[in-house]
C-alpha cells in the first residue's frame, strides 16, 4: 500500500519550453502532497506543499509563477515547470501524505528527471 | 524550525562488517525522525520511524535507529551489511503535527567485496 507514481519519470526539453510532471497517489488519497527538487549529490529541498482544493504554498526563494502547482484532487498533483531553462534541470521528486490515519510519514514518488537543452 | 545534520558525507564498509549512520537534529520539542534510502536515480524508501514509545526502532532490511534526546541523536545501524546495502541515505526530522521534513545532506554508503 501507500504507493505513490510520478509521470514522466524522465523528460527533455528545449529552453523556453513548459514541462508538466504529474504525481498520484494510487491507493491512497492524499491530503497533502509535497514537491522537492534534488540536485545531484545532495540533498531533497522542498519546494512546495500542496492541499487538494486550495493553492500551492511555497517555499522562500522558489518562484511561483515559474513552478505551477496544482493539487486538483484527492490523487493527482501536477507541477509545471514554465519557460524551462537548464538550470531548471534536476530531479524533481514529490511525496503524499494519507488522509487517512495519525501518521506523518510521507510517500515518496520515484522521481522525475528534467533536462532541459 | 527543525533541522538535521548529518557529518558524514561519504562511509565506505566492507560486506558484512557493521554500519552506523550519525544524524543529529536540531528541535524544541520532541521530534519524528526518519531514515530513508535512495538507490541512485530513485525515490526515497523508509527504513524507519520515531513518533514516540521506545527509543529503540527496528526497520526494513535488518535496520535499526535509536533516539537519544539528550544528545539529539538519531543513529542509524545494521549489524551486517550487504552489498545491496550501497546506497545514499538520508535522516529527515518533523515537527509535531506538521507534515513537512526537513532532510539532512545525505550519506553515501559504498560497500565493499
């Protein structure tokens, strides 16, 4: 149980170029969804919280209007990583946490791997 | 805000010798402390976690951790490792009521034959 996919689990594009990830829950409906950016060798920096229904709250320092987050449902959320650069290239990995329960743990997806040329 | 530190950046152990893993915290109250894996190009796994009770926490794949208030610990081992065991792993602490993580650097583990 507690499974959480991200899609696609790589992807290329040109700069200047939008890129959208989704992440879903798939036995689970998540009350709040988290994405992180990961740059190699080093740490998971969270980027945003997401709670289904509402807006995205961010993290300092990350540019909203460029990271387009939403959590439409109980399942799915999606960022969008707008008028891409290279520097925007990373492994962008999401988690979930349960509605159901006491538990804190977080979910984490597989990752997505962003290059963009 | 919590945070986690992590002094070891890279460990290098033979197969079957034992690991530790350090991992101190910074928090005012009592923390929920876990340990992940992440095999290269994946997402993150959980070992094991701490909310309360024993400090003494067994995990998957023959790990255990145990919480140490009073140095603000949170050590990770496994009595012998494998080789599957070569991996980056990586101490997260959360606050009470807050499902948001801070992550510590990480920790390379290299396994040798």
């Amino acid at each position: 149980g507690a499974v959480v996919s991200q899609h696609p689990s790589w992807v290329i594009c040109k700069s200047g170029t939008s890129v959208k990830i989704e992440c879903r829950s798939l036995d689970f409906q998540a009350t709040t969804m988290f994405w992180y950016r990961q740059f190699p060798k080093q740490s998971l920096m969270l980027m945003a919280t997401s709670n289904e229904g509402s807006k995205a709250t961010y993290e300092q320092g990350v540019e909203k209007d460029k990271f387009l987050i939403n959590h439409a449902s109980l399942t799915l959320s999606t960022l969008t990583v707008t008028s891409a650069h290279p520097e925007d290239s990373s492994f962008y990995i999401c988690s979930a946490t349960s509605t159901s329960g006491n538990s804190y743990e977080q979910y984490f997806g597989p990752g997505t791997r962003l290059t963009v040329t | 805000a919590q945070s986690v530190t992590q002094p070891d950046i890279h460990i290098t152990v033979s197969e079957g010798a034992s690991l530790e893993l350090r991992c101190n915290y910074s928090y005012g109250a009592t923390p929920y402390l876990f340990w992940y894996v992440q095999s290269p190009g994946q997402g993150l796994q959980l070992l094991l976690k701490y909310f309360s009770g024993d400090t003494l926490v067994q995990g998957i794949k023959g790990f255990e951790a145990e919480f140490k208030r009073s140095q603000s610990s949170f050590n990770l081992r496994k009595p012998s490792v494998h080789w599957s065991d070569a991996a980056e792993y990586f101490c997260a602490v959360g606050a009470q009521n807050d499902y948001k993580l801070s992550f510590g650097a990480g920790t390379t583990v290299t396994v040798r034959a």
